[in-house]
C-alpha cells in the first residue's frame, strides 16, 4: 500500500539509510533529525506512521509519542533503539506503540516486513472507522458493496436506474446483498428524503401478511382493537422493498399487481382509497420465470415487477472480493468486540477463503469472519476456520497442506501458552508426550522450553 513515514532520527547516517530503503520500497518519506522537528512536522503534517529513534535531543521519542497521542488522527509509532535500552521500548509499546525494531538493523527485510504490517494495521483501523461512519447512515461503504469485478456492471446499472421512478427487480442467491443494492437505490434516487421500508414476504405469516402490506382498519378482524397503517403506507414518499416476493400467496399477488397498475389500495377491512405514492423494489432468490411457467407465480404480476432486472453475482464468482469483505468484517467486529485493535488475517487464510464454495455468500462469510475474530489471538489463521469449510473445499485444494499447516498452528499456540513446557502442551492437546515429540519432528518445530 502507498503511505507517508515519517523518519525522527538523530544520527544521520542511520536516518539516510532507513530512509533510502523505505523510498526503494515505494513509501513517501519525511524525515526529522530530533524530538521537537518530528513534534512540529507531525502537529504539521499527516502521516501514516512514524519511525522514531528513543534516545534524541530536544525531546525523547517516548516524549514525542506520548504528546502526539490525543490527536484524532496520531499515527502509529515503531520505535527504534539500541539493544541495551530494550526495556524502555517494551514499556513504549505497553503504552500503545505498535512495535520496535533494534539499532543496527538485522537486515532490510526486517525493517520492511515490520513496517509492512504496522501498514496493514493502519489500514485497518482506517477502515474500523470509515465502517463507524458510514453505518451511521446505514450502509458499509460502497466500495465493499461492489468490491470485486462482477459488482462493476451492477453499480452501473444502480446508477443508471436509480434516478428513474422504475420498478426493479433484484435477483441472487441468499446472501448476496439484495437489500443493500435496494437501499442503495433508494438514496440514489429523488426520493431518498422519504423512507425505506423493507419486508420479508417469506417472514411473515399468510395470514398476517395482507394486513403488514396494506395496514387494516379497526374491527378488521378479530385482534383487531385499533386501526393500523401497512407498510404502503409508511412508505409514502418513499420505497418499499419486499424481499422473498415469490413467497407471496397467490391471492396477495393479485392484490399486489392492482396496486402497481392503478396506484391505490385499500385497508383490510376498509373501503377508502388511499393513493400508492411509493417506488417498489422487489427481490427473490428464486428463478420467477421458472416460477411463472410452474403456475406458482402471477404472470401478469411478473412483468410488472421485472421492469429493470438486476442479477447479483454470487460470492464464488467475486473470489476477488473476498480479500477487502473479510477485512472488512475483520474490522468491524473487532470494534464490535472493544478490541484496542483490529484482528488482521494472514494470506494463507484467505487463499483458504478463496477456495470455499460459499453457499451462503456475503452473509456466510460475514458470520464465520465474527467467529474467527471472537476465537483469534492474534491474526486469523486457518485454526479459527470452522472444520466444515475445510471438508468442502474443492478436490483440487492441497487439503493436505491446510490441515498440517492448521495442526503445526494449533501445537504452536498450546506451547506458547505453556511457555514451551511438552508434557503440559502434551496434555492440554489431549496426546501423549511421545505423540507431540513425533509431531513436533515431523512439522519441522524446535522448541525450546522456558526455565
């Protein structure tokens, strides 16, 4: 990712060879060659990150970060230090640094590689509150509802039709977005001021449902103590989405397609007319032809509906999209979660994802995203993934691969939390000593065990 460091190093030498290094990568940098320069161009200036010497004149990198930390918009901060003053860059990120890095460097690459994920960081705490923002107004943003390139030719056809007073008609399997490309609609249109309602046809009763649409009047029907307004009429100024409409009862359609035609309707149980000043938007995840040829679904009532027909791709044919979704989902439940910052995922997990046939879509990846948040120590790997994508991934995908990888990460962690001690990993995994020894061998894993 493009980004802005900022280099606050008193020993030139050392400041322009960070410094060469971050340019080759591609990194915009600036640089600073004391505590109270870097306080002034960071007060100044906006940068993604800072890469700060402990030890300098004028003020001392502790000194700077602390003060930069009531801005809204601090950057992150990697330490730099010599090796005996580790202590003090421990403390530094104990008090919310990302990391530090010791002076002289190892090699390049470990600048790079430590940079690299303070930036995946950056990013998303970037998108954590981009997501704060715009679910304020009710919606993720619009570059995570058409991310992926089959979602370009659907936000055209948004554009295209949400000026007009069109009917349209949203088809998709389950999980695909269908109400956000019907809200999304709604704000792009003249009538974005009014409301949207939605509806779940598929939600609600056979018996109900004629009242939800159409409100009924008092003594309607028994329960009925008080007149009540459907949601037509909520609607008025505004759309109604009614979602799952091929679950609509043959006797509702009729009534449903006089509606579109003549522009009024009436209460159950009343007799006056009320004028339909609303835009329908309708959705299925059924095939309505298919339907229609099957006597299940009004003809009439079909082209009525099938005005502006929008298809949405399903999850498996926007692979590209699950990179940006996942983070995305990442991001906010980690906010959901109070966590201090977001749960990243490594690369091999979201080749895995990439692999997975996603018969629930968006929502299915949604859900296991939460999950694997909830459960992640740090990043989410392959270990946070339920079992059951694993067994259905396609023939071709090095299960193999996976499964060891996820094994070598389940060990890893158990010997982490017992500070590298066998017998008691051995036991807390439910195997022998004997077993994880072999194990430990075969997964190419040395340990050593903390005094």
């Amino acid at each position: 990712m493009s980004a802005t460091i900022l280099i606050v190093e008193d020993d030139s030498v050392f400041r322009e060879l960070v410094t060469t290094i971050l340019d080759n990568a591609g990194y915009t940098i600036a640089t600073a060659c004391d505590g109270g320069e870097g306080l002034r161009r960071i007060q100044r200036e906006r940068f993604d990150l800072v890469l700060c010497d402990l030890k300098m004149p004028v003020r001392s990198g502790l000194e700077l970060f602390r003060l930069t930390r009531g801005e809204p918009s601090a950057p992150l901060f990697i330490f730099i230090t010599a090796f005996g003053r580790l202590d003090e860059a421990v403390a530094a990120i104990k008090e919310g640094a990302f990391d530090f890095l010791s002076k002289p460097l190892k090699d390049p690459d470990s600048l790079l590689e430590t940079v690299g994920r303070a930036l995946e960081q950056v990013e998303l705490e970037r998108m954590t509150v981009s997501l704060q923002e715009t679910e304020q107004a009710g919606l993720p943003p619009e570059e995570l509802i058409f991310a992926g390139r089959a979602m370009e030719r659907i936000k055209t056809l948004v554009q295209n039709v949400a000026p007009t007073p069109a009917t349209v008609l949203l088809h998709g399997e389950s999980g695909t977005g269908k109400e956000l490309i019907a809200r999304m609609i709604h704000l792009a249109s003249p009538r974005k001021a009014g409301p949207f309602v939605p509806l779940n046809c598929a939600a609600i009763p056979e018996s109900l449902l004629e009242s939800e649409l159409f409100g009924h009047e008092r003594g309607a029907f028994t329960g009925a103590a008080q007149a009540r307004r459907g949601k037509f009429e909520l609607a008025q100024g505004g759309t109604i989405f009614l979602d799952e409409i091929g679950e609509m009862p043959h006797l509702l359609q009729a009534k449903l397609l006089r509606v579109l035609q003549e522009r009024v309707f009436e209460r159950l149980g009343g007799t006056l007319h009320i004028k339909a000043d609303v835009r329908v938007i309708a959705a299925s995840n059924r095939d309505l032809a298919r339907e229609v040829a099957g006597k299940r679904f009004r003809e009439d009532l079909f082209y009525r509906l099938n005005v502006f027909p929008i298809t949405l791709p399903p999850l498996r044919e926007r692979v590209d999209a699950i990179p940006v979704l996942a983070r995305h989902f990442c991001a906010r439940f980690s906010a959901a979660a109070g966590a201090r910052r977001p749960v990243g995922i490594t690369a091999e997990t979201l080749e895995i994802l990439k692999q997975y046939a996603w018969p629930g879509n968006v929502r299915e990846l949604q859900n296991i995203i939460e999950r694997a948040v909830i459960l992640a120590k740090g990043e989410i790997t392959s270990a946070e993934l339920p079992t059951e994508l694993l067994s259905h991934l396609p023939e071709e995908t090095p299960r193999e691969g996976i499964l060891k990888q996820r094994e070598k990460e389940t060990i890893c962690k158990a010997l982490q939390q017992y500070r590298g001690n066998r017998r008691q990993t051995a036991g807390a995994l439910g195997i022998s000593l004997r077993t994880l020894q072999y194990r430990l061998k075969e997964l190419d894993l040395l340990v050593k065990e903390e005094p």
